[in-house]
C-alpha cells in the first residue's frame, strides 16, 4: 500500500496539473524543483554555522555549504559530511536541499558540507563527477582551517547525490588515497543507468518519478555509450571490495528501487559493509518532505544515527 501522505502528494499534484518533468526546459524544471521544495520541506534548523565556500576544481570553482550544528565541540575537529544533491544531475543546488542538510548535522552531530556541482546539460558527464571529487579533495586538504576532521569524511546523497557519493568512495579507493573515507549515506541512489532493474517496470508510472522522467534526466547528462561506465553505473564497476561501510536506503513506490538493493548485495557479496533499509511504502524523493509525509523524518533520523556512529 501507498502511504496515505504520499498517496495525497500525488492527488494534489494532479489537481493542480503540475506539468510532468520530462516535458519541461531544464530551468523549468529547476524552478518548478524549488518550489516543490519550499512546499513539502519542514522549516529549517538553526545552525552555529552557516558558511559559503568556494572549493578549486578541473572545471573552474565549485560552490559548497558548510553547516555546523549547535552543540558540537569546537575545541577539536569536526566529522564530516560532504552532501551531493539529487535532481536527476539536472535539478536540485544548495538551496533544495538545505534543510536536509541541516537535519542531519543536527541529528548526527557533525559537520556537513554541500556541492553544487556542475549539471548538465550544460556541462554533462563526467563533469559533476569531477566536481564532485574534487570537492571532497578540497575539503580534506583545507580540513585544519575549516576545524575538520579529516580522519573522519563521509560522503552522501540522495537519488543522482546518491550515484555521485557511490562513485566518489570508489574513485577515492582506486586512486589509494591517504585517508580512507569512514561512511558512504546512500539515499535512493541510481547505481545503474541501463535502467534495466524490474521496479523501473512496476513503478515506472504513477509515482512522481517516472521511467519518462529518468530519460530526460539521462539524455541531458550523458550519451547511450556512457551507460555502462562505471563513473555513471557504480554497480558496474569490476570491484566492490574495499570500500567504506555503506548505508542505502530506498523507497519501496521508487523505479530505483532495486538499483539500491543491488548495490547493497553487491557491497555485501564483495566483503563491504553495507546495511539496506526500505521504505516500503514511499516514493522517491520522500526523505526532504518531512513536511507533508511523516516517514520523511523517520528516514532522516535512522540516516543520522547511522552517520553518527559511522563517524564516532
């Protein structure tokens, strides 16, 4: 069964003929995105912090967030989480997802830090990755003044932040960098782009995301020939093995559902960790709609608990 709030999502998208997203302009569909936030976040948390930085990367400066919750030691450094968005590598940029980000330095009791990386289809593949990684490597290098931790680095996202998380902990593995990253937070994430898993079928009408919407959002950020790259199709790598512990999290109405528990399996069957946790009865996107669906908050709280541990 749908949940009754996200089944009222939907009726009163219907109503009032919110137009599909597939058939809009990408700044369309950025600022119908914006206000589709503003109406289903809750009202966001007060932070110590709030600081805007600009991190260096292959594609010129790359916009981040910094969030420090009240009551976290500033006398020693910071864990940390490094925050990409969703919105398809299309939609979504600090402002979407600020409150998230905001739940959960609250919640975890750690620093987070959002990027805005490149989208397409200004700038496509592999440019968000690109920034992605080299945003994470920015913050670890300049971990001593901004009071971070740099033992302690996580990496997360939601739905496309999700992917792009996934594809960061794997890079940062294979380049063998010095410090490993503790935690990889994988909310909903695309780790296939072949789109070829059973719910892309069963749950790819009806939902909010559809199978239509996931097209626009691959045709604007990468070509076919680019599917099977494992920087766009994480579950396609030839080696999972040695990568942090891992938390996905799915929504049992959401096309990506079992793109995620794939994952998890395949983390699992090469020695990562890595815990799954389905919401069964959400859709994709419910976790920053903590306003209008309950289980939103739930899903945020069970997130940072993970995280809290994972960086303790």
């Amino acid at each position: 069964m749908l949940d009754p709030q996200a089944k009222a999502l939907i009726d009163l998208m219907i109503e009032r003929g919110v137009p599909p997203t597939h058939t809009l302009t990408p700044d369309g569909a950025r600022q119908m995105y914006r206000e589709r936030c503003s109406f289903s976040q809750p009202e966001p948390r007060a932070m110590a912090e709030v600081r805007e930085l600009l991190a260096s990367g292959p594609h010129g400066d790359i916009p981040l967030r910094l969030y420090r919750p009240a009551g976290l030691a500033t006398d020693t450094p910071a864990p940390t989480l490094v925050y990409f968005h969703g919105g398809g590598w299309v939609m979504g940029d600090l402002d979407t997802h600020d409150v998230l980000c905001r739940q959960l330095a609250d919640e975890a009791a750690c620093v987070v830090v959002a990027v805005d990386y490149r989208m397409g289809p200004e700038h496509r593949f592999p440019a968000a990755v690109d920034d992605v990684l080299a945003a994470t490597r920015w913050l670890q290098g300049q971990a001593s003044a901004l009071g971070l931790d740099k033992q302690r680095f996580a990496v997360g996202g939601d739905s496309a932040g999700g992917n792009l998380a996934a594809v960061v902990a794997l890079a940062w593995r294979d380049a063998g960098e010095t410090v490993a990253l503790k935690f990889q937070l994988l909310i909903y994430p695309a780790t296939d782009m072949r789109a070829i898993s059973s719910s892309h079928i069963s749950n790819g009408q009806g939902y909010v995301l559809t199978s239509d919407t996931i097209a626009y959002f691959r045709g604007h950020y990468l070509a076919a020939e680019q599917h099977a790259d494992w920087r766009a199709s994480p579950l396609l790598h030839a080696d999972l093995s040695g990568l942090p512990p891992a938390l996905a999290l799915t929504a049992g109405f959401d096309p990506l559902r079992d793109e995620g528990r794939q994952y998890a399996d395949a983390l699992s069957a090469a020695g990562s960790r890595a815990q799954y946790v389905c919401f069964d009865r959400q859709i994709h996107g419910f976790i920053t709609m903590g306003r209008i669906i309950d289980e939103a908050n739930l899903a945020v709280g069970l997130c940072a608990l993970a995280l809290r541990r994972a960086l303790a």
